[in-house]
C-alpha cells in the first residue's frame, strides 16, 4: 500500500491524474479463498493429509513454520493516468491474499485462517508475519549458517545465489519440485531442501508470480539424490537486450560451495 501511495504522488507531482478503476477479478495465480470450504476442519482432530486431499496441493508447504499456505495473486483494480495532451494509461493494482493453516508436531489443524499478504513479502515471509499476528510461535529462517550434513538415510540440497536481476514485481525466483514450490531464494541467500534419495525434476522459475508479462525461460533439470549426500547448486538470473530472462546454474562440490554459502543467510 505505501508503494502505491507513493507511485500515486509522483504521478500526481508530474501534473498527471490519476483515478482507481474497478475492473472485473482477474486471478493471476492460485485460487481465491472464497472458493476453499474448510468447514470441515477440525482443531487438534484433522490431519494435514486430510486436508490436502480435500483441498488439493497448497501453494506452499512449509515444514520448518508447519504452515500450509493456499495463495492467490490477483487484480481487481487499475490506475487510470491520465497524461495532459498525451492520453492515459492503466496500471494493474495487484493483491495477495492466503489462507493459512498452522499444524503441530502430530500434523493436526491447530488454526487457519485468511490473511492478507503483502505482494512485497515472500510466502515463507507472509506466513511468519501471519504467524505473528495471530500469537503463535513458529521458528524463523536463520541468519547465519551452520554447517549440517544429510540424515543417512536421505539427501540434503543447498540452492543458493549471489545475484539477482531486480525487475518490477516479484525479485525472487521460485525452486520447484515437480510443480510444487520449495521456496523463492532471494539475494545473497540459500534454500535448504531434505528430500528421501531418488531421481526428481526441478525448476527454476526466474519470474515466479511476476506481475510483470516479460518473457523467460525457466531451467528445468534432473537430480538423482543418494542417501546421506549434499547436493550444491548456485544459480542467478541473467538477461539482456532483446533477451529473456534465463537461469545459469551451477552444481559444486563441497569445497567449493561451503566458503561461499556461509556468507550467506537462509532466505525469508
């Protein structure tokens, strides 16, 4: 809201005017909370995997908050800018909003509720100040790094980056399992991903939930994990004139990523 209120202003300065028009719900991304029935849900009784069959996959599954969050982008607003001598323009207001459900240890429902989340925020961010708001106590990234190895019996996986492209809209890409997001890496920051070993296929998003309608293509490969293994990929976005926006991705050895990775933060 404060960015908008200073776009509105800068406009305003430059002699432009600007009037908000409704416009018919355009749902970018997920689906609206109006069209969840979690009357079904149970405190301390209905199990997560209960509710992930009734309602589907969520956007995004956070073990480490046990946050189940079910998100939707959308525009349901545009800024008319009236431009003197030179006609006008639109400009999409985008909102985000989430239905979050909160678990305990034994993976039932302890509260859910729908919040609103701030377009500027990631969805791990949203869910802890969502958290946060609702007085419940739930274990935050952490800033620094400490050195853990994979259980012996699974595979551990570091995504981490240096640099990002900052564009209009949303700046970090998002890690995907088979279609399902793992987290969005912000700058200077890793993701921390245990799995079971086996072969999975990800993807790297460089425009994930971007409101902005610029072209990119996204890196999709294949990871065969063994038990007890660390895996390391670096990766940051590249583009340039006349370019979509792409992924460089590269797999290091231990020795190689440890020195820079403890540089880092986890990403929030």
């Amino acid at each position: 809201m404060r960015c908008r209120l200073v776009t509105l202003l800068l406009l305003c300065s430059f002699g432009c005017l600007v009037l908000p028009v409704p416009t018919h719900e355009n749902v970018i991304q997920g689906q609206r909370s109006t069209t969840l029935d979690v009357s079904f849900i149970q405190k301390h009784k209905t199990l997560r995997s209960e509710i992930f069959d009734k309602l589907g996959a969520p956007t995004i599954w956070l073990p480490t908050q046990r946050i189940a969050v079910y998100g939707a982008t959308f525009v349901r607003s545009h800024l008319f800018v009236a431009v003197a001598y030179a006609g006008g323009f639109t400009v999409p207001i985008t909102e985000r909003e989430a239905l979050f459900i909160a678990f305990d240890e034994s993976d039932r429902a302890i509260l859910w509720r729908v919040g609103e989340a701030d377009i500027h925020r990631t969805w791990v961010g949203a869910s802890i100040h969502w958290a946060k708001s609702v007085g419940l106590t739930v274990k935050e990234p952490r800033v620094d790094f400490i050195t853990r190895e994979a259980p012996a019996n699974r595979s551990l996986v570091y995504f981490y980056c240096i640099k990002h492209i900052k564009i209009i809209g949303d700046p970090w890409p998002g890690i995907l399992l088979n279609g399902a997001l793992l987290g969005q890496v912000r700058k200077k920051t890793y993701l921390p991903v245990e799995l079971d070993a086996g072969k999975y296929t990800f993807t790297i998003d460089p425009l994930y939930s971007s409101t902005s309608k610029l072209p990119s293509r996204p890196a999709i490969f294949e990871l065969e994990l063994k038990p007890g293994e660390t895996s390391y990929l670096e990766f940051h976005i590249e583009t340039g004139f006349n370019k979509d926006f792409s992924v460089v991705l590269h797999q290091h050895s231990k020795e190689e990523a440890l020195p820079v990775i403890r540089g880092l933060r986890e990403t929030w």
